[in-house]
C-alpha cells in the first residue's frame, strides 16, 4: 500500500513539474531552432507599441527575421566567419549605440523647453516666419479598395472622428493625417494639392483619385503663400530649434569638460605619407 502510494505521489509530483514547466515557457512569436523571437523583442525591433502596426506590417516583420535568421545559421554551419572589418564595424556600431544611449540620459532628459520661451522667440522673430508656401491642416484616409472607399465616406459623414472610423477599417487602409498640424503643399500629391489649392476648410469629406488610391480628405484649415505664419502652425518648428540649441550647448559643455580633465592625443604627423598636403 505504502509502495502503491508513493508510486502515485511520484507520477503526480512529475505530472506537476512537467506542467509548470510547460506553463512557464513562452510561446515565442517566431523560432528559427533554438533561436526565440518573443513579443518584447518584436516590439523592441519594431520601436513602438504592436497595436500601432497592422497584421500585415506585424507579419511582414516577423518573416524578415526568420529570414535573416535562417540565413545567419546557415552562413555559421559553411563556416562563414566574421572578418576582422566587421568586428571594427561591430565594435563601432556598439560604441555609437552606448554613446547615444549616454547622451540621451545625460543630455536629452533633462533639457526642456516651455512654452513662454517658444512665445518670446516667435514675438522677438516674427519676420523670419513667412510662409514660403501653402500649408494645409487636413484629415484623411487612403484605400486602394473602391468599395471600402464608398463604406469609409459614408461612416465619416455619420461620425466625426476619423481616427474611429480607420480603427474600424484599418485592416484595408492607411490613415494619412488626423488633422494635427499644417503640411506644406509641396509634399501633397498633384491631384490633393491642386484641389486644396482653391478649397476652403469644410466640414464634409471628398473623394480624390491619386495613382489609383483613393484619398477621403478633409481640409481643416490653411496658411497661404508670402502670409506671416501663425504661431500655431510654428510652434512645434520654434520647439525643436530651441530643444536642438539647448542640446548643442550641453554637448560642448561636456565635450570641452571632457577635454580638460582627460587625457587624449592627436598626432596626424604620423599620417604624414597617407595624407594628401593639398
């Protein structure tokens, strides 16, 4: 009976072990033979939140690295062998990597720009932003689908919010712009700039043909030609040439800091019959 017994703790404690195993092992997204690509290394690869791509973009990826990663084991079984250029690039790629890392703790989390600095420049500047070109504000979905086209138009004249309606279709289409800032005309289309040209901003959506795409847009608003730019259209412009001043003033301070307290060398004399004294 005891014997009986333990025979059957044995085959429950094993039946657990194996469960719990089982459990705790991933299921990965992709896997070249022991090689495991999970969602956070998709996500990483990827740079941004999965829910941002669409099943084919998700798929398209995942089968370049199982691609890549065939091919990187078959290369390792022919005895294909890194040569001593590539470890110099490896070793470059990783320095650059640790650098940029550093300098975004270092530098780009703790410099900032508000927004009476970004107002105070636009005031003390206002000549220096003339619009060169039109800019438009515009919402818009593309779809190279005829009758998705006829079923979006008919869902954005019933609900305003384009981002719902291509949340709905997304599988089928691409959304363009969700009407957050002006676009200057020169990167539209022809045949979208031409229409925007001599529309005004209204409230129903149109139908335009574009290299055999449909375009349902919107125009919101615009900034006309040799007009001073509104400063709602030059904020963000004024925000990144203020954050990218700030940032190169604390990269000097840091390399010239750098220069004084360490010790380097530079001896270009040694160059003197690989260089040209031109």
């Amino acid at each position: 009976m005891i014997i009986k017994n333990l025979k059957t703790a044995a085959v429950l404690i094993i039946f657990l072990l194996f469960r719990c195993s089982y459990l705790d092992r991933e299921l990965p997204v992709a896997a070249v033979e022991n090689v495991r690509l999970n969602q956070a290394e998709l996500e990483a690869g990827m740079n941004s939140n999965l829910k941002s791509y669409t099943s084919q973009e998700i798929l398209q990826y995942v089968n370049d690295w199982v691609d890549q990663e065939l091919l990187y084991q078959e290369a390792i079984r022919q005895n294909i062998l890194p040569t001593t250029d590539m470890e110099f690039e490896l070793e470059k790629l990783k320095k650059s990597m640790l650098v940029s890392r550093f300098l975004k703790e270092r530098i780009d989390n703790i410099i900032s720009v508000n927004d009476s600095e970004v107002e105070a420049y636009y005031e003390s500047n206002e000549a220096e932003f003339v619009a060169e070109s039109n800019y438009y504000k515009f919402e818009g979905i593309k779809t190279s689908s005829n009758s998705l086209s006829n079923v979006i138009l008919r869902e954005l004249h019933n609900n305003d919010n384009i981002l719902t309606v291509y949340e709905q279709n997304r599988e089928n289409c691409e959304i363009l712009s969700a009407g957050r800032q002006f676009i200057k005309d020169s990167i539209f289309p022809g045949p979208v700039a031409a229409e925007f040209r001599n529309k005004t901003p209204e409230r129903n959506f149109s139908r335009i043909s574009v290299n055999g795409e449909t375009w349902i847009v919107r125009l919101i608003d615009r900034q006309d030609r040799n007009t001073p730019r509104r400063f709602d259209i030059v904020r963000d412009e004024i925000y990144q040439k203020l954050l990218y001043k700030k940032r190169e003033e604390k990269y000097n301070e840091l390399i010239s800091r750098l220069r004084q307290n360490n010790k380097f060398e530079i001896n270009l004399s040694v160059l003197v019959d690989s260089v040209s004294t031109r």
